[in-house]
C-alpha cells in the first residue's frame, strides 16, 4: 500500500512538473508576442525619419503598439485574478445584480471591437436578476463576447439573452462562427486552450479569458458550458443563481 502511495504521489508530482512546463512555455510565447510589436515598431519609429512618414501611416504604427500593450496589459491582469483566486485573495461580493445592466456594460466595452468586423449584437429579455458580484460578472459576459467577436465571421450577429427556471437564471452568448471542436468543447476553460484549425490560431489570446471567467463563476456558485448550434455557431452559457 505504500509503495502504491508512493509511486502515485511521484506520477502525480511529474504530472505538476510538466503541466507547470507547459504553462510556462506557452506564457513565454504570449508574453513575447505583444512585446515584440511594442518594440519593433517603437524601434521602427525611432530610427526612421519621421518627416518621410505620413501621418496615417505613423498612426498605423502607434495603433499597433497600443494595440500590442493593451495584449499584454490583458493578458497581466488575467494571471493576477487567476492567482488571486488560487490563493483565495480575490474579493467576491454576492448581491442582486440586473442582467440587463450587465450585459449592456459587456456590450460597450467590446463595441469597437464588433464595429471593426462589421458584426452587431442583438439581446432578448434581460430584466431578471441575480446572485453575483457586478465587476466580475460583467468580467465574465465580455470574455464570451469578445470571443464571440474573434471566431464569428464578418458581418455576423451575437446574441445574448437570458431565461429563468426554478431558482437558476442562463445567460447565453450566442455566435454564428465555425463551432467547437468535439474533442475539446468540454475542456472549455482549461488554459491555454486553443483548437487546432487554421482560423483559430490567426486570432490573437491566450485563452487565459475563458479559465479565468470558469474560476470567477465556481467563487459565484456558478458554472460555465458550451454547445455547438445546428448548423453553425456555438452557445456559450453562464448559470448562476436567481436573485429576486
């Protein structure tokens, strides 16, 4: 019994070893990408003579600069709230919260984005309330809307909408991209996690989003899932409790 312990307890440290390698080989690699726009197009304006440069074309430049530290920016935030929810130093605030509200917040705060792919968003009935803590829940939401954004082809629509059954309340994300694969739609939220199509690793994110927004849920008493639609697109759904 305790050799059978003992080999258990090192398969199961090996195990920590290589998924630690991992993570960290991937955040090195996503770390490196943003930083390496900031600093390549930083030094490309530097040594250029800037009078030879049109003023669309250095704002091109400063775009993707802004662009790359926004990235890296996001990608920060999301390790310190994923540790902080490890180390169970994230504050979570459990109140009534207005859906509406919410989602309308979500929608803004990733308005530019649809805009830029000429995509709209359309939502349903959303006067329900829940039980949740408001900043992370808007947190949430825009994650699925953001992604929604990256996998949906141009001139799209995302839906979001919400329905109430005994004392849980759905929230659903709805898009009209490609869907997900079969072999990892239930390891949504894992991070890192990206499919291996060739469209999906054009978009940019670590997948750092979506583990995030499960860890936030679970401290709601929440939970996350997916679903492909027929034919196309996927619905993402966030269950919480009802609030009335």
């Amino acid at each position: 019994m305790a050799e059978f312990s003992l080999a258990d307890a090192l398969e199961g440290a090996n195990t920590a070893n290589y998924s630690k390698s991992l993570f960290l080989a991937n955040m090195s690699h996503e770390l490196r990408t943003p930083l390496n726009a900031v600093i390549g197009f930083s030094s490309l304006l530097e040594e250029t003579d800037l009078t030879n440069l049109s003023p669309a074309k250095i704002k091109e430049y400063l775009f993707d600069i802004r662009s790359s530290g926004e990235q890296l920016l996001s990608l920060v935030n999301d390790l310190i709230d994923i540790s902080k929810i490890e180390e169970d130093q994230l504050d979570i605030l459990l109140e009534p919260v207005s859906i509406d509200e919410v989602v309308n917040m979500a929608i803004k705060m990733n308005s530019a984005d649809a805009r830029k792919r000429d995509m709209t968003f359309e939502t349903g009935d959303l006067n329900i309330n829940v039980l949740a803590d408001s900043r992370t829940l808007i947190q949430v939401i825009s994650n699925l809307a953001s992604n929604a954004i990256k996998y949906s082809p141009l001139s799209s629509k995302i839906t979001i909408s919400a329905q109430s059954t005994l004392e849980r309340v759905t929230i659903c994300v709805e898009d009209e991209g490609p869907g997900i694969a079969k072999d990892i739609v239930d390891r949504i939220g894992e991070p890192f996690l990206r499919a291996e199509t060739s469209d999906v690793r054009m978009t940019e994110g670590a997948g750092l989003g979506l583990a995030l927004s499960r860890r936030l849920l679970e401290r709601q008493n929440g939970k996350m899932f997916f679903e492909n639609r027929d034919p196309v697109g996927t619905i993402a759904s966030v269950e919480l409790q009802g609030a009335n």
